[in-house]
C-alpha cells in the first residue's frame, strides 16, 4: 500500500476552499483511481477564523506560506494565494528548492516568472503543474503537453476572460452600453479588484502566453503580447458586425511564422456561426489547430469553485499516479527565447468610420484605402446622425500595416471624424 499524498495547501479563497472540499467529499474516488490515498496535511491563509463552508480544524495551520511549503509532512505545495510575487512566488521557490512538487492556479506568476520557476523545478527533480491556471475548468494544458505532443501546432486561439465575454455578451443581449454591462458584471462580482486586468486583457493575455510558450517550445513572453481591452467597443459595433454576420469577441490568438511568433489579445470578429461565435456568458473556449488533427475546439467553464478546484485536483491526481511531465511540455533547458513578431498575418478588418456628411466623403476614404493596397470586400452606410455618416467597411485580407498606412492618409482627407474603430476579422 503506497503512502498517502500530502497537500499543503495556501490559499483559502473560492478555488482553496474547493479544493479541500474535493478531498474531503470525494476521497474513494481519488484512491480509486490513483491508487494512493490523497490528504491534506497542512493549510496557510491571512485569516484563521473565516467561515470558508469546509471544516479545517483537523489540518495544521501555518501563519506563513513558506513555511507551509517547507514541511516535513508535506508531498505537494498547492499553491492559490495569486499574484505575480509576493508570498506566492516565495512559497512556490521554497517548495521547489526542498524538493516538493508544486500545483498552482497562478497565471500572473507563471507568465513572469515561469521559466525561472520551470528550471528550479527541474533542478530539484520536481514538478512544476498548472492546469488551473488557463481556462478553469478546460484541460488545455494537458491536451498540449500530452495529447497533442505529435502535433506541430499551428495556431491556438480562444476565449479566456469569462467576464469580458460575459460584459460583450450581455450588451448583444440585453441592448446594453459598455458602461452598463461592465457595471452589471461589477456588481456581480466577477471582475477583479484591478478591473483593468479583466476589460484591458491583462489576464487573458497571461494565460495566451503560457500556452503560446507550450505550443511552440519557446520560453513565456507576455512582454511580447499585444494588449488591447474591450473599453472601446461600442453597443454600435456589437450590432452592426451582428448585421454584417459577425459576433466580437476579446481573443487570445497566436501562431509561428516566418517572422517569429506573433501573440495577440485584441477584440475580434468571428463568424456568428462558429464555435467562438456562438459561445455566450462567462464560458471559456479554446481551439488548438495541429498539423495531424486539424482544429480542436474545447469548451467549458473558465471560472469558479467548481471548475478550478477539479483542475487542480487533476493535477495533484497526476503527481499521486507518478505521472512527470516537464512543466511547459519540453525540457526547460531546450526552450528558446522566441522572436516577438507584431500581428501581420493578413486577414480581413472591420472598420467603422464618421464620416462628414460631404459630397465625394466615400470617395476619398476608398481611394486612401486603395492607395495603400487595401481592397474593400463589404461597405455599408447607416442613417445619418447629426452631421455625420457612419460608414461600415469590411476589407479583404490585408495587412495591418498595410491598413494602419491607409488610416494615416485619412485626416488628411478632411472627411472623417473621428479615429476609426478598427477590428481584425479572424477566421475560425
């Protein structure tokens, strides 16, 4: 009969709480199928006297995070304090360097640090495992590190902020402005305490990294992603990409090219018919494309007790079967640091103009745009408000330097505006 696995666990929020919960509730399942009973010896959080819905007086309490993460009784540092330093990373050095295996939820850590942290991982013979940490409950990194190994990957794309879709979704649905959606999803609680990490993709960005970093073997780079936040679309460009057949989405989109790799999170335009366009509420969607097995598309909860906590425990459960996986699918030593190429893959864009209402104004804006080698698939001219002509234009493939040259003639033209709202089309 092996020894059971003993958790140290810090972090007693939502996912921590869950976490425990599992343990507790769903013990002869988890021997059952790892053939290792799995326990919590020990747990760490700010507050000792919280009501967290799970009893913790039979675990030891440990003030301190590295200290929790040092004990002798102590398999698995389970690491879900957040941030990108701080406690966490601390806890998460000290377990690597006593030789414990560690399982975070921690994607702000990992996409700052996890190159460092995958070396000492490897240094001590330890596992470094974070299913928890991209897309909740989806298990994305297992199927690149495993299940898509043989796969040359040749673009990962997704939806990965449930509360921007959830904000994008209810202004479709309910008619709602920016402001009011973002207000409605504050009020529900699901944006973080810095809401800039939500609407500006900060944290969606951090999960595109890692798995950019697992698809293409290359060391994490969420320096080299191109942010762009939800803040600027309008309820206007929701309705008329939906009358042009269009749904926009925050999405996470990157690939390999001649150029180097190319990581962006930006509101985009995805077919309504497709998978990411009909995918509505705080639900997370990521399709990996594989040179094997064509398009994977996976679905699920992103957030949430439930969710995460079943991630984290798929990871532990790993770790008691004896399963070692490298923590970024491939030696950390082998990993390259990757050449940041800027989004210059061509496709199409969605433009939406104000135009002066003046004779010849569609004229000039269409001969700026062909001057710079851009052709226009798609206009269409909505009602006029006030004195000015709002103007829709969906372009062929280009480029976006290509594009942001024809946008840089178009003061000069004296028709439009205001800066136009520009939208890449991707294809799904």
């Amino acid at each position: 009969m092996s020894d059971p696995l003993r958790l140290g666990i810090a972090g007693l929020g939502t996912v921590g709480a869950g976490v425990v919960k599992i343990v507790r509730q769903k013990a002869a399942l988890l021997e059952a199928r790892t053939g290792r009973e799995i326990a919590v010896s020990a747990v760490s959080a700010r507050n000792r006297d919280k009501d967290r819905g799970v009893p913790l007086t039979s675990y030891a309490w440990e003030d301190d995070p590295v200290t929790l993460a040092t004990r002798d009784d102590v398999d698995v540092f389970v690491e879900l304090v957040g941030g990108s330093d701080g406690p966490a990373k601390a806890a998460v050095e000290a377990a690597l360097k006593a030789g414990k295996d560690v399982v975070t939820a921690n994607k702000a850590l990992l996409a700052h640090h996890g190159q460092a942290l995958a070396e000492l991982a490897e240094a001590n013979g330890c596992v470094l495992r974070f299913e928890a940490a991209v897309a909740g409950g989806i298990p994305v990194i297992k199927a690149l590190t495993e299940g898509l190994a043989a796969n040359e990957i040749t673009r990962v794309m997704g939806v990965m902020n449930g509360t921007c879709n959830y904000i994008l979704t209810r202004m479709e649905n309910g008619g709602l402005s920016y402001d009011e959606a973002f207000a409605e999803a504050d009020g529900l609680g699901y944006l973080e305490a810095d809401p800039e990490l939500d609407v500006g993709g900060i944290d969606a960005g951090h999960k595109l990294s890692l798995l950019s970093a697992i698809a293409y073997g290359t060391q994490v780079a969420f320096d080299a992603v191109e942010l762009e936040g939800i803040g600027r679309v309008s309820i206007e460009d929701i309705r008329q990409a939906s009358d042009m057949g269009y749904k926009i989405k925050l999405l996470g989109v990157c690939r390999m090219t001649g150029r180097g790799l190319e990581q962006s999170m930006s509101p985009c335009l995805v077919p309504a018919t497709s998978p990411l366009g009909q995918l509505e509420g705080g639900t997370n969607m990521v399709v990996i494309e594989g040179d094997q097995v064509g398009q994977i598309v996976l679905r699920g909860a992103g957030a949430g007790e439930g969710p995460t906590a079943s991630a984290v425990m798929g990871d532990v459960m790993d770790v008691a079967r004896g399963t070692r996986v490298t923590t970024f699918g491939a030696p950390a030593s082998r990993l390259v640091a990757s050449t940041p190429a800027k989004a210059a893959t061509p496709a199409p864009y969605y433009l939406r103009l104000a135009l002066a209402d003046k004779p010849g104004a569609l004229a000039k804006v269409a001969s700026a745009l062909g001057e710079a080698g851009v052709s226009i698939n798609r206009m269409r001219q909505y009602d006029h408000a006030a004195d000015a002509a709002p103007v829709l234009i969906v372009t062929h493939k280009t480029t976006r330097a290509a594009l942001d040259a024809a946008l840089a003639a178009m003061p000069a033209t004296g028709v439009v505006n205001d800066a136009p709202v520009v939208l890449r089309i991707e294809q799904v």
